[in-house]
C-alpha cells in the first residue's frame, strides 16, 4: 500500500508536513505533485495512481485559505 499524495502550489508546505509525517510513521509515500498543476490537475493525478492498486490511499491539499488572512476563518 502506497499514500499518494498532492497538492497545488499553495498546499505545497502543507502537504510537505503530512508526507514527512507519514514518513515517519514508517508509510510509503507518493508525491505526485508537478511544479504548475493546478488543483485539478493534481487530483487527477491521485486518483489515477490510487485507481491503479486497489490498497493506495489519497490525500489531495487545496490550500485556498492560505490566501486569506487567518482573521477569515
């Protein structure tokens, strides 16, 4: 089982953490992230690789808040 794993440029931090995380718990990780997708282009990319082997698990970040001061949300 693999943890594939994405995000668009603004989840790019977020999604640095979880992968070392998830690392560090022993996990294969699978970054499919491209410099310039967008997040459907990211998306799409998981979910081609989780339909690929029916044990892979997805994690897709939008980070659209991190835009927004945190007084937003």
């Amino acid at each position: 089982m693999a943890v594939i794993i994405g995000a668009d440029k603004a989840g790019t931090e977020l999604k640095e953490t979880v992968k070392s995380y998830l690392i560090e718990l022993g996990k294969e990780v699978v970054d499919v992230s491209k410099e310039g997708q967008d997040f459907v282009d990211v998306t799409l990319a998981v979910a081609k690789e989780v339909t690929s082997n029916e044990e892979n698990l997805g994690i897709v970040i939008d980070a659209l808040l991190s835009y927004f001061p945190p007084s937003l949300y």
